[in-house]
C-alpha cells in the first residue's frame, strides 16, 4: 500500500513538473512570436500556399477555390465565439443539473477565464483601448495572437481533460487529447489558407493557448491536492 501511495506521489510529481516545462517552452515560443522571429522562419509561406492552392480571386487573400474557402470558414466557426458561448451555456446548464459543481467551476475557470485573459493580452500588446465585449472570446481582425488558434487549444484541450475525468481510461485519454490536437491544428491550418491570420499569429495562438491550460490545469491539480489533504486529514468534515 505504501509502495503505491509513493508511485503516485511521483507520477503526481512528475506531471507537475511537465506542466512547468511545457508553461515555460510555451511561453517562450510565443515570445518569439511576438518579437518577429516566427515571421523570419514562415516568411514564405505566401508563395508555397501560391505555388500549392492558388489564389481565390485577384482581389482575396486567401488562397484555393473559394468552395474550399467556405469549407475552411465552417472549420474556423468551430472555435468561434458564437460556438463556444452557446455551447458553454448549454454544457454548464447540464453540469448544473447533474450537480457536477467542481467540473462547472473548473470549465468556466479555464475556458471564461481564457477569454477575458485574451481580451487583457491583445489590449495589452497593441496599446489600444478595449475591443467590443460582446466579442469576448474572439476579437476580430488580423492582430496578434490569433483568437481563434489560442481559444481552439483552450476549449478542445479542457473538454477531453474533463470528459477523461468523467471515464478515467489511458485509451480514451489518448483518444481524446488526439481529437483536441488535431482540431486546433485543423482550425489554425484554415485560418492561414483563408487568409485571416499569418503562421505567426497562429503559432502565437497556440503556444499562449498551450501555456494558460498548462497553468489553469496546474493551480487545479494543487486546488484538488488540497482540498484531499484536507478531508484525509479531517475525515468527519466530509459526512
């Protein structure tokens, strides 16, 4: 019994300190590229999209036929503010009535907390006053970082770590965290053949998006390692 209470503290161990590597390598990226060092590095990304897919039309900035452009948009809706509102209201209101409170508070900490987060960074990095509210989740316009690529990581990425709590199974875990991958990738792939963002902006999108699930799932795991500390330590409180 004991030796398995010790592999868990180091597995926890272990997990705590990747998710401080990877807080860490995410947010360096992403200082690279807000500096412009991305920018040098995918620089040419204009004339291979060019050479590969074409222009739409002569007056567009995106790139391929514009049935592929209407496709990609649809993709890109899939982490748009409208999507992500409503389907915020609804999977709160059903954690609501399932009396899942922990799992309400832990989806709104890190996916509403990601949107006002994003609101103070892009006000933050061009200076200006707020953008609209209503806008909350997304900002509109080809600024830095991409909202789109940053939100896709933060709700993709927080929907398969809540729905493998529900089933903790290694396979579904994987399954799930390969769904979220793949989503954000597809998401930030469309946005660059649309047009709407560089490979910057997007790569800038992910990595912020990477490091704020990094932490929110960090201050969880120590929220939850003591709130089991506490009831281990004063088990009659939990009657």
């Amino acid at each position: 019994m004991e030796e398995i209470e010790r592999e868990h503290r180091r597995n926890r161990k272990f997990k705590k300190y990747t998710a401080v590597s990877i807080i860490i390598l995410s947010v360096f990226v992403f200082y690279l590229s807000a500096s412009g060092f991305m920018i040098e590095l995918t620089g040419g990304y204009q004339s291979l999209l060019f050479n590969w897919l074409g222009k739409t039309n002569k007056w567009s900035g995106s790139y391929g036929p514009q049935s592929l452009v209407d496709t990609l948009s649809d993709i890109t809706a899939l982490s748009s503010e409208i999507f992500i509102s409503l389907f915020s209201v609804v999977f709160g209101g059903y954690l609501f009535l399932r009396r899942k409170y922990r799992t309400l508070y832990t989806y709104f900490f890190v996916v509403v907390g990601a949107g006002l987060f994003h609101v103070f960074l892009k006000n933050y990095l061009t200076g200006e006053k707020w953008y609209n509210w209503f806008n909350f989740f997304i900002i509109e316009g080809k600024v830095f970082p991409s909202g789109h690529a940053f939100m896709s990581v933060v709700f993709y990425f927080t929907l398969a770590r809540l729905t493998y709590r529900a089933n903790p199974d290694h396979k579904i875990n994987r399954y799930l965290m390969t769904i979220a991958l793949l989503m954000s990738i597809l998401i930030g792939i469309s946005l660059i053949i649309k047009g709407a963002h560089s490979p910057n902006d997007v790569i800038g999108g992910w990595s912020i998006g990477i490091a704020w699930i990094s932490a929110a799932w960090l201050i969880d795991h120590l929220i939850r390692k003591k709130i089991y500390l506490h009831h281990h330590n004063h088990p009659e409180e939990t009657d």
